[in-house]
C-alpha cells in the first residue's frame, strides 16, 4: 500500500475544492455580467425608441407640410435598433417607397424633413446647408424657403444656394464674385 498516496488525495481534493470553488464564483460574475448588460441593452433600446418616437411623430408632421399630403414614416429594419433605419414616404397620390424610389426632388424634401424632424428633437446653435436646394423644382423651393424661415426665429441658418427663391427669402444674402484675380464679397439686407 502506498502511503503516500492517502496525502496525495487530500492535496488533489484540496486543489479540485479550491477549483470549484473559482470556477462557481466566475460562472457567478459572468450571470451578474450579463445580467448588466442585458440591463444595459433594454435601457439603451427604451432611450432610443423614445427618441426615435419623437423624430417619427415630427418627421410625419413636416413630410405632410411639405408635401402637402401624403404620409411619411421611419421604420426600424426588422424591428432591429441595430440593423438600421428606413425612410418609407408616399407623396400624394403615390404608393408608399423607401426613399431610393422617390425622384431626386422628392428624397431632397423627405431628406430635408428627416434632417428637420431631428432639429425638432434637439436644436443646435446653427446650421449650415450647401446647396440643399439643388434638385428642388420652384414650388418646392418655396416650400423649403418658407420652411426656414419659420424655423430661424428660434436658429441661425446658413444657406449656401444658387436659387433664386431661396436666396429671395433669405433675411441677408452674400455674393462673391471674382474680378482681376481678387474674390469680393457683397451682402445685401433683405428683411421682411
């Protein structure tokens, strides 16, 4: 009979102890991690679908403004807060389509809507727009003009444009022109 081997087992028995023991605790901490983070994810889901609920109810409001008609609404793919957002918009008298099937000057005034719609939620201290006007026919030009008008009580916007209507409605315009190599810049005080 080995004797040893009776001090041996209380040593691996010991060590197997110490190992359960370790490895009880880490399967312990990672049910507690993934409690968190399942915490985490359901807090990070409800902030951004009340966000997200508040964009939509104003992105629907304006797309109708500009529109005048129509329906607009932002859809979560798949239901999936990380898989991405879509534009769906149905312009009067037409069929709902994600945005990549609207005309050049339908997704500028959806586009125009959404960037509005997230203003709504959180303003900024200013804006600048280069050439956001640029597939716009002259009613809907109009329709952005008015657009910014309204929304400049409250923020300052820069509009780079060539259009004529938006420039028009402007409060104050720049021009820059070149001549003799050198740029100069006029302004001009539009008002009401």
């Amino acid at each position: 009979v080995n004797m040893r081997a009776i001090d041996e087992y209380k040593e691996k028995k010991e060590e197997f102890e110490d190992f359960k023991e370790k490895v009880s605790e880490i399967r312990q901490e990672k049910l507690e991690i993934e409690d968190m983070i399942e915490e985490i994810e359901s807090n990070k889901r409800e902030q951004f679908m009340e966000v997200f609920n508040e964009i939509s109810d104003s992105f629907s409001e304006i797309f109708d403004r500009l529109f005048g008609g129509g329906t607009g609404e932002l859809v979560i793919e798949d239901d999936d807060i990380n898989k991405g957002l879509k534009i769906k918009a149905a312009p009067p008298n037409k069929d709902p389509h994600i945005i990549q099937a609207l005309s050049g000057g339908e997704q500028t005034m959806t586009a125009i809507a959404f960037v509005f719609a997230i203003l709504e939620y959180e303003e900024s201290p200013f804006y600048i727009m280069d050439e956001i006007d640029a597939a716009l026919d002259d009613t809907n030009a109009k329709k952005l003009s008015e657009l910014l008008k309204d929304y400049a009580d409250g923020n300052q916007f820069i509009v780079i444009s060539h259009n004529d209507i938006t420039v028009r409605h402007a409060e104050r315009a720049y021009g820059v022109s070149l001549r003799n190599g050198r740029s100069k810049i006029r302004s001009i005080e539009l008002g009401e």
